[in-house]
C-alpha cells in the first residue's frame, strides 16, 4: 500500500537533512522520523525515503535490515523489549521473559492478535543497576518482579 | 571517597541539572568561557595532554595524543564524532550523563572542538536512548540560545554546530569506524585501519571520536588544572572513574571513584559485596569484552595498565560479579549468543567463528555436549583472534579462552553430568 508523507513530516525531514553535508547521511534520522509516523517502514516507504536522499532503494533496505530497531511490518502499539544478556540474567531476567510469554500468549518477536503488545527479547539496555529491565516503546522500567509487570501491563491501556 | 575526590558526580546536589538555568547558577559553562576567552588552542591540548586523560570508552588510548594526531590546518573541514552508543554489556554511564550531565558533555565538546580547530560535532547516541537524545537536544538548544554553540562563540570568532545523530539498535556501531560509517547512513560495517580516522574519518575527514565519559572529564581539567586531575588518580592515568557494578552484589549502581581503586573494594566495599552465604565465582572487569578473572584475581587495581598485566581489560570500568549459584555455562551462553547476535558479518572469521561457539554452546547448554567440545571451543576461539577485521571478534575470542582455560574443570564436570542449562 502506497502512503504519502504528510507536510510536517517532509518539513522534519528538510530540517534533518541541513545537518550534514551528504544527504545519505541523514538515512537513519529519517527513517527514525518515518517510523514514529507510521510504526514500520514498508517497502514503499523505502523507495520514497531513497528519492529523497537521492540514494539506490537498496541503500535503504540494507539498513533498514540491518538495524533492529527499524520494523518492517507493524508492531503491537506497546512493544516490550526484555534483557536477558548477563546482568539482568542473574537477576531473573529470563523468568520475566517466560512470565511475559504466558501472560500475553505470545513468543519473542510476536505480536497479539489485537495488536496491542509485540514481545521481544535484548541485549543490554544499559540499565544493568535495575537488573532485570526491560523497555516500553521507549520507557526504562528496572527492578522487575512478577507483581511490577502485572501493574505495568494493567497501566497500558 | 570524600565528594571533593569526586569529578563528574561532584555536583549533582541540585534538581535539574540538565537545565541550564541550573548548570549555570551552579558555575556552569566557566571552563568555555575560560578556554574560549584566555586560551588558545595549543595549550588547551597540552593541559589535556599532562593530565593523563585517557578514552572511557574501552580502549584506554590517551586523549591528547589522539587529538595532536587531526592535521592542525581548516580550510578542508574535521568533525568531533562523541561516541555515545553505549551497548557494552555491564554499562550504563552514559545514560547517568546523559541524564544528569548534558551540559558538561556539551562544555566538552566545545572545549575539545575549539582546541582541535573542528566547526561541526554530532553525538552519536544509541538508538534506545531515545528519551535521552531529546534530552540532549533539548541541552543543545539552550546552549545555542545562550550563546555557547553556533557562530562567533563569546566573540571568539570560533563557530561550532552540534547535533545527535540517534543509532538504531547495533552494538558494533560503539566501533569507531562502524560509528563513522553508520553516521554517514549505511551499515555499521567497521572500516580497515589504516587509514585512521584522525586522517580519514567522517565524510573521508579528519575526525576525533571521543567517549561521552572522556569528554565529560574536560571542562574539569581546564578549569582546575592537570595537576588537579592528577591528583585524583594515578600518575600516568588521570582522574577518575564512573565504575558500575552489576550482577550478584548487594548494592548493584555507578560508582565515581580514583583510577586505580582496588577491583576487590570496589566489589566488597562500594558495592556491597554478595549476599549472604554466597561466594565470589568470577568477575567481568571492564564490560562483557573483557576476559573473565577468577575469584582469586581482584586483588588489581583499576586503571587500564593493571587490568591489562593480568591478561584482561579495563574497558568501560563495567564490573559484573557473578558468584557460586550461577554456572559458569550460563555466563558462556550469554557471551556466546551476544556476540553471535551482533557480530556485523562483514568478516568471515568473526561471523562463522561466533556462530559455531554458539552451535556448540549450545549443545552443551543442551546436555549434549561432547568430550572434545571445550577443545573445540578453544580452538575456535583461537582460530577468530588476530583474524577479525575489528575489535568484536578478538574480544569474543578472548573472553570464551579465559572461560575456556580457567574454568575448565567445572565445564568437564558439566560435560560429564550432562548438566542442562535453563534458560
């Protein structure tokens, strides 16, 4: 499906653009700037973001597949990424990943059929001194327990 | 140690410190007005060459020197790269400055911008810190409407623009060149060395890259002095050190203390040390890339030469204890699957070499293991070191040999018992 960017995002993207002195420079911030507009960056997408940076698409897709962070398809409007690298391993980590699983009915990298949560497993967040962590959208949550993310998946409405 | 020992973390009694309005009521921004107004460039560089500040970021390589290495001339433009893609398992300085500190990053970035003669610096700041990016950009606009960043600084004549580039979730990317190259909006793909950056950098100019932590310690150094510096630290290793312990201490956080605090204080003293009745097993000194020591190794000191003469590393001063309740293979798995996972597969030693000691930690993990695995183990570890076109491979390399030889008598055990891990 074809979607066009709207006025204010084409004027982000100009504004992001006069940073550097390349305009492939700018692919990441604009990609960035694509996804907090739609969640995901489709292939059309792509194409669009490649004429505006006079870029080949295939500049575009090998960094979109690239980095994790950038969707290709929609994720659940609450997308939970759960550490499990060393430090919050030792302090449960893997238990609130599999807590998650049960509770949402769902295995890491899938998405409830509401489209309301997408479960994903990390490496670190760098919030190791709040072992086990995990983030929402980009909300830090630390010192997790079973009875903190029943509260904070209750909060997510 | 006392808070006047104390150099990035001295300041932090009041609330929103990350204003400006704040910073600047607390004696923000003197050392840009110092450095901008009574100094120039060239002896700038050599107070931070006599202050012994060397990189936070994990390879420990002096600041000075690495700034006297960017050709002094102008006209062909240079960039200041600001390194804070924090990914190294075991740290989370940067966010702590980032949070708190935007505005000393920011005086450090000018301060080094002005001495290097660079007119144009981004952050690079890990993609999951997005909250922390708007922070920053917010400290970068007041800074612009204060006056200390964009054209004729204080009536200097020095110009100087700043951005955050954000990253999108690659830990190679904290690689100098993968840095580069992801800025310049391809894959985080690491370049060869030579040519190095200080030459051949950003846009193909020359570029410094600093730590976050590093450029932090800047506006200090100039407004007390080297000796000042010094003094906090070790004679050839200056200031101090934002160490976080993590793992099975009782008091997990970051602390602030002199280069060279013995590895065992910081653990039993700063940290809290382990819960009762548990017993040290092993000790990640300086982020995941650094080789395990055992726990009759942390009698060292903390500074970079110390770390090093026992065969591991002081990285980013990350310090993950794990005591005798976690097998030693959950700490190889974790090791392994990280590196598999973000290896970039750009080079074929590093690619398959950390994916086939997955395979066969895997395997192990599993209760499948072989005898002649952790030979295996060793053997491809061995065959990445040396051969990996960055530092990722020869970090994984290392760090599975130390498990591998200093640990072995546990890992024969778990062979033998077909001992499963959980995961």
């Amino acid at each position: 499906m074809s979607r066009a960017f709207s006025l204010a995002l084409k004027q982000k993207i100009d504004e992001t653009l006069a940073r550097y002195p390349e305009k492939r420079a700018a692919l990441l911030p604009v990609l960035h700037l694509v996804q907090n507009e739609t969640g995901f960056i489709s292939a059309e997408d792509e194409r669009t973001v490649a004429a505006l940076l006079d870029i080949k698409p295939i500049m575009v897709r090998e960094v979109v597949t690239f980095y994790t962070m950038f969707n290709q398809k929609p994720p659940g409007r609450f997308h939970i990424r759960v550490c499990t690298n060393l430090s919050c391993s030792l302090a449960g980590g893997e238990k609130m990943v599999d807590y998650l699983k049960t509770r949402l009915g769902l295995q890491p990298g899938q998405t409830t059929p509401d489209g309301k949560f997408t479960l994903t497993e990390v490496e670190c967040l760098g919030g190791c001194d709040q072992a086990p962590c995990l983030m929402v959208n980009f909300d830090h949550f630390g010192n997790l327990d079973r009875d903190k993310i029943e509260r904070l998946l209750e909060s997510l409405k | 140690m006392n808070a006047e020992q104390k150099i990035l973390t001295r300041d932090l009694g009041p609330e929103n410190l990350h204003r400006i309005d704040v910073y600047l009521q607390n004696g923000g921004y003197r050392a840009v007005k110092k450095a901008l107004t009574h100094c120039q460039p060239g002896p700038i560089l050599e107070e931070i060459k006599k202050s012994g500040l060397r990189g936070r970021g994990g390879a420990g390589f002096p600041t000075g020197l690495k700034w006297s290495f960017v050709p002094q001339e102008t006209d062909t433009g240079k960039y200041l790269c600001v390194n804070a893609d924090e990914g190294e398992p075991g740290t989370f300085k940067d966010r702590f400055i980032l949070g708190h500190l935007p505005h000393l990053l920011i005086e450090g970035v000018i301060i080094a911008s002005y001495a290097v003669g660079i007119p144009t610096a981004y952050v690079y700041i890990r993609g999951e810190y997005e909250t922390l990016a708007r922070r920053l950009e917010l400290a970068i606009d007041e800074a612009y409407e204060k006056g200390f960043l964009g054209k004729d600084i204080l009536k200097s004549g020095f110009d100087l623009d700043l951005f955050v580039h954000r990253g999108a979730g690659a830990y190679i990317c904290g690689e100098e060149t993968a840095l580069l190259e992801s800025l310049e909006g391809k894959r985080g793909y690491p370049r060869l060395k030579p040519p190095f950056p200080a030459k051949v950098g950003l846009f193909q100019k020359p570029t410094v890259i600093n730590n976050i932590e590093t450029l932090a310690n800047v506006a200090p150094i100039i407004l007390y002095g080297a000796d000042w510096f010094l003094s906090r630290g070790l004679p050839n290793e200056g200031g101090t050190r934002l160490f976080g312990v993590s793992g099975a201490v009782t008091k997990p956080g970051l602390y602030e203390l002199p280069v060279g605090t013995g590895l065992r204080e910081i653990i039993f003293t700063h940290a809290g040390g382990l819960k009762p009745g548990r017993k040290l097993k092993a000790v990640i000194p300086g982020g995941m890339s650094a080789p395990l020591l055992k726990a009759d190794e942390i009698d060292i000191k903390m500074d970079a030469d110390s770390v090093a003469a026992v065969g591991s590393m002081l990285g980013s001063a990350a310090i993950i204890v794990i005591d005798d309740r976690t097998p030693i293979l959950t700490v190889l798995k974790k090791i392994a699957r990280f590196y598999a996972h973000e290896s970039c597969g750009q080079c074929t030693p590093c690619r398959l070499g950390s994916a086939w000691i997955l395979k066969t930690v895997d395997r192990m993990a599993g209760g499948e293991g072989e005898p002649g695995d952790i030979d295996a183990l060793a053997r491809l570890a061995a065959n990445i070191q040396g051969r990996s076109l960055c530092p990722l491979g020869e970090a994984e390399s290392l760090s599975v040999l130390s498990i591998a030889h200093k640990f072995r008598d546990e890992l024969e055990d778990s062979l033998k018992n077909r001992a499963i891990i959980q995961e």
